[in-house]
C-alpha cells in the first residue's frame, strides 16, 4: 500500500475517533449542566457545530468517495474521467453549499472559512477538469489537504479546550 494511501487512511481514521470523542465529551456534558454557567453556551455552540458538520462529512465520504476513486482509477478513458469531473463537481457544490449553512461558532470560525475554501477549491478543479480548462496556476492537491487538516487539528484542539471548561466548570460546581 503507498504511503499516501495510508496517511489518507490514518486520518480517516482520526476523523472518526474525533467525532466520536465529541459525541462522547458532549453527552457527558448534557449529564450535568448547571444553567448558571457562563462557559455552557460556548460548549453548546461547539457540540452542536459538530454534530451537524459530522452528518454533512458523511454524507460527503458516502457520495464522493465512490466517484473519486473512479475518477483516479487507472486505465479510466479521457472521456470517463470529463463524466466522473462533471458529477464529483456537482456533488462538491452541493456539499459546499451544506456546509456554508452552518454557523461555526465565533472561535472556529477561521479555520471553518479555510476548511470551506478547500472544498471549493477542489469543486472548482473538477468543474474545470470538466469542462478541459485546467488552469496551471490552481493550487496543488497537497495545498487543499493541508488546509483540510488544519481544520481537523483545530477542531481537536477546541474539543480539548472545552473538554477542559467543562472539567472546570464541574470542579467549581463541586465546591
């Protein structure tokens, strides 16, 4: 197996136990909310964001992940591969248009922007692809993923962060 394949496969992989450590640390903090505390609302933001973002990322890999690998499969026809550019380019339109729905609380909200940027610039590559007007000067594929995984890495550091309010805060509500 190529070494990119499994960095794509170990970051899948670390996607998943992401969300399922906020599914976790948010059902945790649904347990024991105490309404006079001023970090919930915050907390509450971020759970909710994920929660909504994760169904969208799913319904993404379940769509896209099919017609990416029968785009990249090798022996594909110059005319298959136009077909697989034009569908992966309306399928990523749609997932862009999901994901501009969501509001990204206020402290994610950059990385959000950055993470919405590669998708379009990925649904921008197919649609050219598509219509054979690959543009040279489009950022490389290596470009949109690192800017897909700073997202994922912020993501995790907010969750690390709440998890940490919330331990504060149930601590407090201890004394």
């Amino acid at each position: 197996m190529a070494t990119g394949i499994k960095e794509k496969i170990n970051l899948l992989e670390n996607q998943i136990n992401l969300k399922m450590e906020i599914r976790i640390s948010y059902l945790k903090l649904r347990e024991g909310l105490e309404s006079d505390n001023k970090d919930i609302e915050k907390i509450m933001d971020f759970y909710y964001f994920c929660e909504d973002f994760f169904n969208i990322w799913r319904r993404y890999l379940d769509r896209l992940s099919p017609l990416i690998n029968e785009f990249n499969r090798a022996g594909n026809t110059e005319d298959l591969k136009q077909i697989y550019a034009e569908i992966l380019s309306e399928q990523y339109e749609k997932y862009l248009q999901s994901l501009q729905n969501l509001k990204a609380p206020a402290f994610l909200t950059e990385t959000f922007e950055i993470f919405l940027d590669s998708v379009y610039e990925k649904q921008k590559y197919f649609k050219f692809y598509s219509n054979n007007f690959i543009d040279q000067e489009m950022k490389t594929r290596s470009d949109l993923e690192e800017k897909e995984y700073r997202f994922w890495l912020d993501l995790h550091e907010k969750n690390m962060q709440l998890g940490n309010l919330q331990d504060d805060s149930a601590e407090r509500n201890r004394n």
